[in-house]
C-alpha cells in the first residue's frame, strides 16, 4: 500500500509511513493470544498458566469448562500464584515451553 500524505503547517505534504505497532512485529500477526491464570511458578523463569475454554456441549447444549495448562516463559521471575496474564506463542524454549508472558493483567491479591 502506498504512504499516507498530510499537509504540514507550511503547506508543504509530507508522506507518513503506515502506522506500524512498534510492539508487533510483522511475524507475530499469526501468533496466539490467551489469558489464563497462574498455578505454579515454582520453576526458574518459568511459571505455568491455567488457560479455561468455555464452550456448549453439541447434545445437551450446557456450557462446559475445559481446562489447559501452558508452560510459559518469565524473564524476570516476577510472576506469582493467582496472577492473571495474556501469553503469546512462540518458538520452543525448551522441551515443553512453547510460549511467552505478554502482560500481567491483573495481579494476585
């Protein structure tokens, strides 16, 4: 797509890049987003995070709770029991980590 052009104050246009989210880079488009909760984090630099799935049973049609348990990545060790979180997919961090903090969401009280 072309640039976008803007008139300046002079009245001269100048051209302006598309905008681009400096925190997303074009590779993470595809990636996989989920907010669960933390159960464990008793390893180094890694904590586990309960991700709940709600969806409704095909013949009886109640809603249903599926609960997955992600091993997700914390640089900074500062994730604690309770804490809800947004992770992202990424590449593998070792034999079971597949993802990666993204944001804390709301802290455990």
């Amino acid at each position: 797509m072309s640039d976008i052009e803007v008139e300046t104050e002079a009245g001269k246009s100048a051209e302006l890049p598309e905008s681009s989210d400096s925190a997303e880079s074009p590779r993470s488009k595809n990636r996989k987003v989920r907010e669960g909760i933390v159960v464990s984090n008793k390893m180094d630099k890694t904590a586990v995070v309960a991700v709940i799935r709600r969806s409704r049973h095909p013949q009886y049609k109640k809603t249903v709770q599926q609960t997955k348990k992600y091993f997700t990545h914390d640089e900074d060790n500062d994730l604690n029991e309770g804490d809800r979180v947004r992770i992202i997919e990424t590449r593998p961090l070792s034999a079971k980590k597949r993802w990666r903090l993204l944001e804390v969401v709301e802290r455990a009280r």
